[in-house]
C-alpha cells in the first residue's frame, strides 16, 4: 500500500516518532545489551557444566507439569461453574479472580506458611517432620497461583458454546459423558490451549514462587539473579536469560496466531448463552464430585489467604501461637516502601497506558510505517521473563552511565505491563468503527484530536481497566525490579522476600497482608465509579 506523508498530521508523526523512540531505548537497546555482554567462555561453561543442564531441564519440567495441572484444575473450575448446578455459585466464581490480583508471590509465602517445616498444616496439625521445597512443592504453589488464568480463559471458551449443540445431541439419545467428549471438550479446545500457552509463558518467567519453594531444584529465573547478585557474573546470567527467553518466544508467537485463529473461529461455534438460562451437562454423580473438588481448591486459597492473616498476628509461626500486634506495628517502619511501591506503580501504569493508547491507534488505525514493528515490540514483553527484563535494563544503564533507580524502576515496570494495556485497549479499538474517524477528519480534525476526542471518550473503560490492571500488578512487582532496586528506592515486594529468606515470617506475613489489603482497597475503589453509574442507569 502506497502510503500517502501528506495526510498525517505533525502531532501525529510525533507520537509516532515518540512511540518508536521509546521500543528502540527500552526494549530493543537493552535486549542487545545483553546479547553482547555474552562472552565465549559463558557460554562455554554453561553448556558444558551439569548444574546448568540441570537447570535448564529443572525448568521445562517444571514449565511442562504446571502448566498442564494448571490448565487441568482450572478447566474443571470452569466447567463446574459453567456447567453444573454448583451451590453457592456466585461465590465460587469469584474466588479465583480474588486469587489472581493477590501479589503473585504472597502465594509462595503463604505456601511455607502452611506446609512448610513448621507449617500449620504438616507441622501442627498432622505432627509430620517433611519438606515440602523442591520440584513437588514448587509445583503446588505454581498451580494454586496461575490456575485462575486457565480458569478465566476457560470459562469464556465454555460460554461461548452454543448450547442448542449440546441440547440436540441429548434430545438424539446421547449421554452427559458423551456429549462432553464430543461437543463440549473439542469446542473448548481452543481456550484449553490458549490458556495453556498464556501459563507455560507466566511459569518460565515466574520469579517468587521458585525464589520462595524451590529451594535446591534450581530453575533459570532464579539462576539469573543469583549469578548477577551472588556471583557478579553478567556473562552467565545473560546467557541463562537468552536460554530462557527463546521458549517463551516461541510460546508467544504461538499464542497470537491462536488468537487470531480463534477471533475467526469463536463466531462459528455460538452465541452468548442467555443470562436466564443454565445449560447443565453432569449427572448427579458428576455434580457432587465437581462441587467437593470446587470447594477442596477454593479452601485451598482461601487457606493461603488466612495463613497471611494468622502469621501477621502469631508472635513466631509454629512455635509460639500467643497473639501479638508487634508485626503489624512494626509495618509502620517500611511506610518508604510502601510509598515507593504505591508511586512507582501508578506512574508506570499511566505510562504504559498512555504509550498504549498511541502504539494501538498507530499499528491498527493508521498508514504508517513501521506499524507491524510497533504491534509485535508493544506485545514481545509479555514473552520476556522478568528477570532478563531487569538485567537487560540493568547492563543498558550501564552502557549508558544511568545510576538513577527510581527512572529504571519505572522503564522496567512500564515496560513489563505494556502488553495487557494495549492488548485491551486495542480491543476496545477494534469495536469502534474506522467510518468514525472518518466523519471526524472529514470535519478538519487531524488524527491525535480524532483519538482525543473520539476514540478514547468511546473507549474509557477500556482504557480505564487496562491502568488500574498494571497499577495493582506494579504494586507487588518483584522480578523486573529486583536487578534495579537501590538502598534508597527500597519497596515492599523486595522487602517482603528478604524477611522470608531471613526467617521472619511474622513481618513478611504482615507486609505481605497490608500490600494484598491495599490490592483489595485499589480494585474495590475503581470498581466503585461502574457500580454508581450502573445504579443510576436501573
């Protein structure tokens, strides 16, 4: 296509130039920083030497078992609330979406907490001596902690079916068992492998759940951070990075071109089921077991949640029960940290939003060139693991002679929520007719006043969610910041896991407990303005 210069306008073409100005600076510099900060010898050793072959190996396993349990356990959540008469239903549905906003380490903490070697449940209740840390331990905890994901996905992919399919194969003779293998399960195959990629992605790059669990079964994200902090070997850690982030390239790719698959696909397979309408596929049988197994996992979080609560007011966990206010008093002495992490947060989520906004009207609004780049480098950082994000940014500032933390905190978090603002503003975007911009430049409105004016107004909810989602995520970020934190930027996800790695667990669980509470208190407060509007409009 033949692309006319004259009809875009000059703040246009500085957005433009704004939005390529930061990928280059931000994403593209300091992933070749790292490229060239490899050496021969590096790479010598780590393919030679077994405890990184081990490592390597350590972790597709790892990858490949939480991943497949995760999608396993969330697709049965889904199907029970999508397909079965589930008491207190309600109730249920919501209990992995509270799960999935909690800070993602808190589930690490609290695993510990509970079967740890003093945990509550092996240590005082079953008198068990064990352990828990390794490979099975690791598992547990990641599958508690990303099944929500599977579980939404899921969800949407199981609604999404036509129920008159299902209610024609009943009414032709066929039993429950065999409707579910033949229409239900292949229909919902697309969300079961959508969300199994999203996982594999998530679990590579997870950072506090091995940093936490794992203990000797090493992983490469760990690794990464323990040779730049314990060894000061850059060379290394970069290349574990590369290691580690081809597969979640690869992950990523497959991914979007499901999606796009499934944007084509999803039409042909059926409406939305009506909201007075249930369509239930179990038998009885069926029911009770999907409603134990719903209700077994569902204490299962809500035990993580009161073990944070229990350890905050417990003056040593498993040893000495007595109740005690000395953990919560002594939160008030991390009030910098919680303010770095609250202003931190809120300035890289109104970053990423803002870039988002402009990448997605550029890469699918506009003529310019340039825009597939844009599109691929405002999504590629969902596929890079948060430890190579922070060393990347960490060797380029370097480079650069940049000692300024608060600045590279910021970049990292900014660029490490970009994709999730602009893969959901982008969707908002693509629900607004081009007819629109069109009327509006027909008036003599150039581009950024039609994006001003008229898309985003149209799209602010969108736009809207897409900020409070990186704020409440930037809140309890942890991997992508831990290369770049200094004395005097501390914050309180960093925090939280050296008390745990230093044995106190008291205070790790009462700043674990205050930053979850504040999770809660962000997303009830940006729910609150819907909720008045949906009143009045009754």
């Amino acid at each position: 296509m033949k692309i006319d210069f004259n009809k875009n306008s000059k703040s246009l073409w500085t957005a433009w130039f704004a939005v390529i100005l930061f990928f280059t600076i931000c994403i593209v510099f300091p992933l070749f920083c790292v490229l060239f900060s490899m050496h021969a010898s590096d790479l010598k050793a780590v393919f030679s030497q077994k405890i990184w072959l081990q490592a390597v190996k350590n972790t597709f396993l790892e990858c490949i078992a939480s991943s497949s349990v995760s999608v396993l356990v969330g697709y049965t959540f889904a199907y029970a609330v999508a397909k079965t008469n589930l008491p207190f239903k309600k109730f249920f549905s919501v209990v992995p979406i509270i799960h999935l906003i909690t800070p993602p380490f808190v589930g690490g903490l609290a695993f510990i907490l509970l079967v740890g070697r003093q945990g509550f449940i092996t240590h005082r209740l079953l008198g068990l001596n064990i352990s828990l840390y390794g490979f099975w331990g690791l598992l547990i905890a990641q599958v508690l902690c990303f099944f929500p994901m599977a579980y939404l996905i899921c969800l949407q992919s199981l609604q999404s079916i036509n129920p008159n399919l299902e209610q024609a194969a009943k009414s032709l003779g066929s039993s429950n068992l065999k409707i579910f293998f033949t229409i239900t399960l292949p229909l919902s195959f697309p969300g079961i492998l959508a969300s199994f990629l999203f996982i594999a992605v998530s679990v590579l790059s997870d950072f506090g759940n091995p940093l936490i669990v794992a203990g000797r079964f090493r992983v490469l994200a760990v690794e990464i951070y323990t040779q730049l902090t314990g060894w000061l070997n850059v060379g290394t850690s970069a290349i574990l990075g590369i290691i580690l982030v081809v597969p979640s390239i690869l992950l990523f790719l497959l991914q979007n071109k499901l999606y796009k698959s499934m944007n084509g696909k999803m039409a042909t397979i059926g409406g939305k089921i009506s909201s007075t309408y249930t369509q239930t596929n179990s038998s009885l049988a069926a029911n009770i077991i999907l409603t134990i197994f719903v209700v077994f996992i569902s204490l299962c979080i809500l035990a993580q949640l009161a073990a944070i609560v229990a350890g905050s007011f417990q003056t040593l966990w498993g040893i000495n029960t007595t109740f005690t206010l000395k953990h919560i008093k002594a939160i008030f002495g991390y009030g910098r940290e919680l303010k770095n992490s609250l202003g931190f947060a809120a300035i890289s989520a109104l970053l990423s939003t803002i870039i988002a906004v402009f990448a997605s009207y550029i890469a699918n609004r506009t003529n310019l060139p340039l825009k597939k780049s844009i599109d691929i480098f405002a999504q590629i950082p969902s596929a890079i693991p948060g430890s190579l994000l922070g060393l990347s940014i960490s060797i380029a500032a370097r480079h650069l002679h940049i000692n300024n933390s608060p600045l590279l905190i910021i970049i990292a978090m900014t660029v490490a929520f970009l994709p999730f603002s602009y893969k959901i503003i982008t969707s908002s975007f693509s629900q607004i007719r081009t007819t629109l911009d069109d009327q509006s430049r027909s008036l003599g409105a150039n581009q950024i006043y039609t994006l001003a004016k008229v898309l985003c107004p149209v799209s602010t909810k969108g736009i809207y969610f897409g900020f409070i989602y990186s704020f409440i995520r930037g809140v309890g970020t942890l991997s992508a910041v831990i290369f770049l934190v200094s004395f005097n930027t501390p914050l309180t996800s960093i925090r939280i896991i050296n008390l745990a790695e230093q044995g106190d667990w008291g205070k790790a669980a009462a700043l674990s407990f205050v930053l979850t509470l504040v999770t809660f208190l962000i997303l009830g407060l940006s729910l609150l303005p819907y909720k008045i509007g949906s009143k009045k409009v009754r």
